[in-house]
C-alpha cells in the first residue's frame, strides 16, 4: 500500500475519532460534571495533535496540487479549498478555546464547535467523493 493511503486511513480514524470526542466534548459541557467535560477535552486534544500530524504529512504529500488549487477552478478544488480554509479556522478556533476557556459552556468554545460541524461536514463531502480512488487505493476494491 503506497502510503499516501496509509495516511488516508490515519485521516479518516482520527478524523471520526475527533468528530465523536468533539461532540461528547460539546454535550459533556451541557449535561456533564466539569470533571467529565475536562476529561472529554483533554481527549479531544490529544486525538487532535494526532489529526493535527496527520493533516501536515498530507498536505506535503499533495503539496504539487495544493499549490495548484488556486490556478485550477472546479467544484471538487473549490471544496478543498473551503475545507482548508474551514481547517484553519478550526485549529485557530481550538487553539484560542483552549488558551482561554478552561471551563464548558464558553463563547470560544461554541464557536469552535459550529466551526468543527462545518468543516467535518466538508471532509465528508470530500471523503464521499474520493471514496473509489480510496477504496482501490486501499485494496478494497480489485483494480
């Protein structure tokens, strides 16, 4: 398997993980002790740098097309380039949620949360739309 597609799966576990323990992290902050809010944020964090390390060793495997992103219109380039924009905001979002907010039920973090929603429903457009390249590239399907 080339690793490009291992990179793949490190993205899509991560990503799904960052997803559930962003939203337990959400409704923690709601219905939970803040003990089990911080837990649940801690988690989201440490998944996070792993997702964050993810994301860099792809973007250097793509960066040829990243840079071409701009000179080369279409639908499919204009959904990746939201989807780094969206990343951006996220992280930037994440990082000042946790430089500031060190308890739930925060303006940070709820904007940081609807940022998050935002971006994970673009992977999943962008992920649904890559899935044969995915699956051959994986060995999933035969060639």
């Amino acid at each position: 398997m080339k690793p490009i597609f291992k990179t793949d799966i490190a993205l899509v576990v991560l990503g799904m993980a960052s997803l559930i323990s962003g939203i337990t992290t959400h409704i923690a902050g709601h219905y939970s002790s803040p003990t089990a809010w911080q837990y649940a944020s801690w988690t989201h964090g440490i998944i996070n740098i792993g997702l964050l390390i993810a994301t860099c060793i792809h973007i250097k495997q793509h960066w040829g097309w990243f840079k071409g992103l701009i000179k080369r219109p279409s639908f499919m380039k204009k959904i990746a380039f939201f989807i780094t924009l969206s990343f951006i905001a996220t992280l930037l979002s994440g990082i000042i949620t946790l430089s500031f907010s060190q308890t739930p039920n925060t303006h940070a973090g709820l904007v940081h949360f609807f940022i998050g929603i935002l971006f994970s429903a673009l992977v999943i457009i962008h992920f649904c739309s890559r899935w044969k390249i995915f699956a051959k590239g994986i060995g999933l399907k035969k060639q």
